[in-house]
C-alpha cells in the first residue's frame, strides 16, 4: 500500500493519517503499548519513566469517577508523541494538529471530547511529583506557580510490565472496578511466572 505524504505506519497495517484525522481509526492496545514505551520528558531520563507510567499513576491520584479520564488523558501521544512543552508552545501548527488528535481519539472511548478542567490540573501537579520525586529538580517551572503535588508517591515500571498493568487497570475500569494498584502488579507478576 502507497501511503500519503501526511500518514505515518504506527504498526505492521496500521497507519495514521494527519490530513484526515476524523476518520481514523483508534487502535487503543496499539497506542498503549506505544505510550508506555515513550519516555517523559523528551525521553531524556535516567530512569525508565513513560507516558503510560506517568497516565497510570495519575489514574490512582483522582478520584475514581475521573481515573477512566486520568488513564487514556494522553493516549493521544501514541500517535503524536510527547513533544516537550517548551518546544508545543513554539509550534501552533503542532499544537492544532495534537488537540484534533486528542479530540478523536477521546471520543473514539466514549469520553467528552474535551479533556476536563480536573484532570488538566491533576495532571499539572502530577508534573510538580513527577518534577521532585523522578527528576529531583528544583528549578521553578512557570507553568506549574500556583499547584501542588498529588499526595501518591511515584513508582517506575518497565515498558513491559507498564503496558500490562496499563491493560489491566483500563479493562477493570471500563467495567466499573477500582483494582488497586498492588493488585494490578500482584496480576502482572502472576501471570509472568507462570508462563
């Protein structure tokens, strides 16, 4: 197949076309196993830290009527990346393209297409632990005057493990459950050990 100049292959038969994005199709295990395997922070951590991670963890700092949100609030970048703030504010064309992506992608789950108020700032605060707690910075970062960090402590997980745990935390929430975090991961190294 012979794709357009504005489509990228995501996966073997799986292509994304930015010049169409209202109807692309979302392939939700697909874009998870991608966000949990792009680094936070323009990937320049000494620690493995993902997007999944990051989404994961910020699931069990809201309340649960909002983890569903908290979860998939950035599975958008499976197919955009994680461009760095700094660099988002330099480039609108970007930016309109990401914000159309995440339009598309929030529906394609069923949510409002516009990201909540609630979880944009749990979200800017869970950047201040992510800020102390994965880079130990304590530079000030203008765009977080005003929040505090999220009472959870921060944990890192392989790629592998992320995308399970990621899994298993988005088929129990769709279904109504709050499966606590030890939990999910006491599931993931079962399953592991036993294959």
């Amino acid at each position: 197949m012979r794709l357009p100049k504005t489509a990228m292959t995501i996966s073997d038969g799986y292509y994304f076309d930015y010049a169409d994005i209202p109807n692309q199709e979302f392939k939700i295990r697909i874009l998870i196993k991608i966000i949990c395997r792009i680094g936070r922070y323009g990937n320049v951590l000494d620690i493995p830290y993902t997007v999944g991670n990051h989404s994961l963890m910020l699931s069990y700092a809201v309340p649960f009527r909002l983890a569903l949100e908290a979860l998939v609030h950035d599975l958008h970048e499976g197919i955009m990346g994680d461009m760095i703030g700094p660099l988002k504010q330099l480039c609108p064309d970007y930016k309109a393209i990401e914000n159309e992506t995440e339009k598309y992608c929030r529906l394609s789950l069923g949510l409002a297409p516009i990201i909540s108020e609630e979880i944009k700032i749990a979200d800017k605060c869970m950047s201040l632990n992510e800020k102390f707690q994965i880079l130990n910075s304590s530079d000030s970062w203008d765009y977080l005057d005003g929040y505090e960090p999220l009472d959870i402590g921060l944990i890192h997980l392989d790629n592998d493990t992320c995308y399970k745990a990621f899994l298993l935390r988005f088929e129990s929430l769709r279904i109504g459950m709050d499966v606590p975090l030890v939990e999910i991961l006491e599931q993931v190294n079962i399953a592991e050990n036993t294959q």
